[in-house]
C-alpha cells in the first residue's frame, strides 16, 4: 500500500496473469456449510430416492441444491452452471461441484411425478431439522401459531415450442407457480408448475394437505391458520381447510350478494383497522352455499383521497374495481365533486371461519390477513433474487427443476435468516436486511456471496483473504459452526 500511495497518479495499470486462487463467491462458503448442517442434499436425496442405475456422479438432492447455488450467485441460466465450473478457487466452496448444466438437465427430465412430490417430503425434513437447531423458546414461537400461505404467480415465457406453459388472460404466454409457503419462516412446503390458463383453485385443496404433511411435527402440534386471496374464493378449498381442522380467510369476489349486505350495514358497524390509516373494519352475516357453517363475512374499506390521484381515471385500474358499483363507473370528474360531500371508499371481502364475534377480534383477523403479502415477498425474492422470473427450457421437467431451484434459494435464506440472526430484546430476530431483519436474496448477494476473495492452503487448511470492510461472511459462519449438532 505504500508504494502504491507512492506513486504518481495516472501512471497506467498494467494486467498481470489471472490469479486462480481469486473467486467472486466467497460467500458460498456461508451456503455450504448452511446445506452441510441441515444435511439438505441427503434428505432430499433420502425422500426422492435413486434416479439412475449406476451410482455415480450426481443425485437428485445434489442437482437442486446446485441450481439453488447458481442463482444465489447471480446466474440467470443453466449455463451459468458451466460458468460456476470456470471458477477453480470457487469450486472448494460451493455445496455441489464440477455439476455441467448438461448434467443438471438431463437429470431433472429422469425425475418421476412422484419423486418431484418427493421434494416436498425432503423439504419438509429440513425444515423440522432447522427446527431443532434453534433455540427451544424461538421454536415454540415459530410453532406455537403457523400461517400457510396460499398463491400463484405468473412467469412469461417466450418460444411456441416451449412445454408446459400457456396464454393467460393477458394474453402473456407463461407458467404459473402454484406455491404454499410457511409464511412464519418464509420457506415453501408444496409447489406445483401449472400452465398460464390453468385455475389454481382445482387444485388447490391438494396443495393444502401437502403441505400440512410438509410441516414439522412441532409446527403441526400448534394452531394453523390458511390465508388465500380472491382467486381460491372456492368452498373446495375451505372444506378442505374444515376437514384438515385449520381455520382460514379467504378473500371473496365482489359479486352483487356482497354488495347488498354492505348496503345493509351502518357507521356504527365500523372499527379502526390496525396500523392503517382511514381503513375501518365490519362483520356481516354470509355463508355462501357448500361453505363451513361457522363462515363469517369480514369487510374492510379504505378512504381514498380522489383528489390526491388515489383513483385512476381508467376504467380497468385496480383500485377504481375496489369502489362501490354506484361510484365505479363515474368519470373522475364526477366522482371527484362526489367525494367533497361523501367519502369514496375502496372495499375488500374476506369470508372466513376465524373467530370475528367482537370487534377486536375483527380488526385483529384483518390485520393479521392483510401480512397475506408475505407470499408475495418471496415470489419477489425468487424471482429477482433467484431467477424465477424467466423459465429457460423447453422441457416441463427442466423448468420444474428450475422452478425448485429458485423456491429451495429463497427457502435457503429463510433459514439462514432464521438460524443466524441475533435477537433483540423484544424476541424479533434482528437480521441482515430491512424486511423484518430478513434480507432478500439481492441484498445477502451482495453483501455475502458475491464478495471477491482470496482461498489459498496453509497448514493443511483452506483460508479466504477478504477486502476490508467485509466481515459479515465471517460472522455467519461463526453463527452457524456454533448451532447444536443435529442428527
């Protein structure tokens, strides 16, 4: 550094030889030794069982928790497996090496149906292993009340020849997702890759009992709950919910019957919502037929300022379909000289069988059902973090495994977030990020995995040299070598 502070400025910089003992994702070694002490790829590989005849080169397990690797390091395609292979310093630390994108997709087309439902079991068994890594008062939290988290979410696709995939009602060609996730730890427990024009509701009581059975026993102990928006507005899926004895919110479509029972409701039926601004909460009496008989009708309503632009002048806008019918379909102009005399409200149905019957109980369903967005958080994390956001193959089978690939490296951070992070004196874990202390996966990139460092060997052992100011790699893995032994 001396002689580097020495010298003249702008003397030009010479390019020497490549170091091979320099890597650009030293932070793998956190998601190694992560994958290491829950032993993911061994109960993946337990759950899917054998894929090929000879046992030789990689497995099932390995080939997922490959993919995940790869899109934790920023790689957008299965060739970035290669990529990653380029990378000799870098291969003495990610979790499965020397595996050829070549490799990965032919062994992803030999999966059956059922071993890809193996997943499931696989992830299911990581997950009670995660468990009993934590702390007992943390696991009792985590377990105590769980949230099963139901959505889908649409990945644009383009090619004719591509498999799997379909038209959706925007005219996108896509495949669609089909996930539940534990939203308490941010982890998947069943997933399903359907096509663009396929209804999630068929099966969606399917998803629901598979991932019941994902769940720990612990977590299965305690009182679960169901949240799903309007697009699972079915009594197959709350039936199914009765039978599992799980309690559940379903958000509603705005269909006339809902419409004449808000009619019938008064200002003295409203309450304060929790922690949102000029939104108020009602109850009404609604049971759609087929629906458990305990189903209540939960109604939320925002104020909106049409002044402020809260309402689009475009008929098709989102929140313009929130309004009452005899507000929708004013032009703005009229609506807006409406809203001086009378507020223009925005309204949301949930039925549910939750308990409703006071009007805290009320605000406390709404406020809990409105954190339905978690799910959309790690469909975000999958595919900004990840690389959901696209499907590179034109093999059902392949983009499956991608699919897998990106929900198992969001599901990675969620137990990384939940095992390293420390405590605050409240009982919130205090992570590496702003969302609740959990940080995505763009985030952890690059203040974890993508950092450049040196690996060279003294004494029989591996070391890496990092840049100053990075010290949080340092700090996980001494969190996670301290976490109890697991069997």
């Amino acid at each position: 550094m001396r002689s580097l502070r020495g010298r003249r400025r702008g003397r030009r910089v010479r390019i020497g030889a490549p170091d091979p003992t320099l890597t650009p994702v030293s932070g793998m070694a956190a998601v190694t030794e992560l994958v290491e002490r829950l032993d993911v790829i061994g109960r993946l590989d337990a759950a899917i069982g054998p894929i090929k005849q000879r046992r030789r080169g990689h497995t099932g397990g390995q080939m997922l928790v490959g993919i995940a690797a790869a899109q934790l390091a920023g790689e957008d395609f299965l060739v970035g497996l290669d990529r990653q292979r380029t990378d000799g310093a870098g291969q003495h630390l990610v979790p499965v090496p020397d595996l050829a994108a070549t490799t990965a997709a032919g062994l992803a087309r030999r999966l059956s149906a059922g071993q890809w439902r193996a997943v499931e079991t696989g992830l299911g068994d990581v997950a009670a292993a995660a468990l009993r890594l934590m702390s007992a008062e943390r696991a009792a939290a985590l377990c105590e009340q769980v949230t099963i988290d139901l959505d889908t979410t649409d990945v644009e696709v383009y090619g004719r020849r591509k498999r799997g995939v379909a038209f959706n009602h925007q005219g996108q060609r896509v495949g669609r997702p089909h996930v539940a996730c534990w939203a308490d730890t941010a982890t998947v427990l069943a997933a399903d890759l359907l096509a663009g024009n396929e209804d999630p509701r068929r099966d969606a009581a399917e998803l629901l009992r598979r991932a019941l059975a994902g769940l720990p026993a612990a977590a299965r102990a305690g009182r679960i709950r169901l949240r799903a928006d309007a697009g699972y507005f079915a009594g197959q899926l709350a039936r199914a919910a009765l039978f599992a004895d799980i309690e559940f919110a379903i958000g509603a479509r705005r269909i006339a019957p809902l419409w004449r029972l808000l009619d019938g409701l008064t200002e003295a039926d409203w309450t304060d919502a929790l922690h949102m601004p000029a939104a108020q909460v009602a109850v009404a009496d609604y049971c759609p037929n087929w629906w458990p008989a305990a189903t209540r009708l939960l109604i939320r309503r925002v104020r909106l300022d049409v002044e402020a632009g809260a309402v689009s002048a475009d008929p098709r806008a989102r929140r313009r379909r929130t309004l009452h019918p005899d507000q929708r379909a004013l032009p703005l102009p009229e609506l807006t000289a409406l809203a001086a005399t009378d507020p223009v409200y925005g309204y949301s149905f949930i039925v549910t069988n939750l308990n409703v019957s006071t009007s805290e109980a009320a605000t406390r369903v709404e406020h809990w059902y409105r954190h339905r967005t978690s799910i959309e958080n790690l469909f975000r994390d999958a595919k900004h973090g990840a690389a959901l956001r696209h499907l590179p193959s034109g093999h059902a089978e392949i983009n499956r495994a991608w699919m897998w690939g990106a929900l198992l490296a969001a599901g990675l951070t969620g137990w990384l977030h939940q095992l390293t992070a420390a405590t605050t004196p409240e009982g919130a874990l205090a992570g590496y990020g702003v969302c609740e202390g959990q940080a995505m996966i763009a985030t952890l990139r690059h203040r974890l995995i993508r950092v450049p460092a040196r690996l060279i060997r003294h004494a029989g052992s591996l070391i890496l040299r990092l840049p100053p100011g990075y010290e949080l790699l340092d700090e996980v893995l001494t969190r996670i070598r301290a976490l109890p032994a697991t069997s």
